[in-house]
C-alpha cells in the first residue's frame, strides 16, 4: 500500500525543524543549562584550585557554542541557496515497502527501512531521522496520519 503526498517547501521548514529537534532532544533542562552554566563557571572561577578547571569550561563552552553557530549558517546557507535556484519548490514523497523516497528539484534519494530509525511527529513538523541523527522533515499538515503510522510501524518491526 504505497502512501503518496506532496507539498511545496515552506522557508520556514527547516527553521521549524531544527527548532522541534533541539526542544524535543533538550526540554526545559536545555535553557535552564545556558543559564546556569555561567553561574557555576563563576563559582567555580572564584576558588583558587577551581580556576584551571573554570578556564577549561569556558573554553569548552565557547567552542561548542561557535560550532554550534558554524552549523546554523551552514544549514542556513543551504536552505536559502535551495530556495534560490529552484523556481519549482514542489517536494513528493513515496512511502512504501521498500522505504521512503523524496522527489524534488534539487534532486531525490531513497531510504530503505533499514536506514531509518525514528519518527517524531510535532505540532508543525514531522521529522523522519535516518542513519543517527540525519533527518528529513516534513510539514505536518501535509503527512497523512496513515503516513505516520505506517513509518513507526515499519521501525517498530525492526528492532
């Protein structure tokens, strides 16, 4: 029973996406660490023997967060380069037994079941994660709920 569905790509999609992914993967621990972390670096700044270890954290912090920024323009540029050069944003998506297929102007590509591992369906986004934490995300008005079930059946059967 082959599950078909299109829709034309919303800029705002990958915002959405990353958007949902870093809530649903941080929660509310994940602003609350942003803000504590630099209450506890100058806690621990304050002790002598601390120090080196307070240095090595802000350090760490930094880098993680330039990287993280590195990562947002990256994903930014591409989307923005995607929208550019493609007059037809029209996305179709196969779902089947063999997997899922996504068609569009900027190309397609096919993933077999074995590839994916989870589906997360949010409030505007549906992401489908395949091969770790790659993911391909759709709009949640445009996935069937059948879609949907199909997919988590199709992981569930495999593991």
């Amino acid at each position: 029973m082959p599950i078909e569905f299109e829709f034309t790509a919303p800029p705002e999609l990958g915002s959405k996406a990353m958007r949902y992914l870093l809530w649903r993967r941080g929660g509310p621990a994940g602003p609350i660490a942003v803000i504590l972390l630099p209450v506890i670096i100058a806690v621990m700044a304050t002790d002598r023997e601390m120090r080196p270890v307070a240095y090595i954290v802000v350090g760490a912090a930094i880098m993680l967060f330039v990287l993280f920024l590195l990562a947002v323009a990256h994903r930014r540029r591409i989307s923005r380069r995607f929208f550019e050069s493609n007059a037809d944003r029209t996305v179709r998506v196969a779902i089947d037994e063999a997997g899922l297929a996504v068609k569009s102007a900027a190309g397609s590509s096919a993933l077999p079941w074995n590839a994916i591992s989870r589906v997360w369906a949010g409030k505007d986004v549906v992401l489908v994660f395949y091969h770790g934490w790659h993911y391909a995300a759709f709009p949640r008005q445009a996935v069937p709920a059948n879609a949907i079930d199909f997919i988590s059946a199709k992981v569930k059967s495999r593991s």
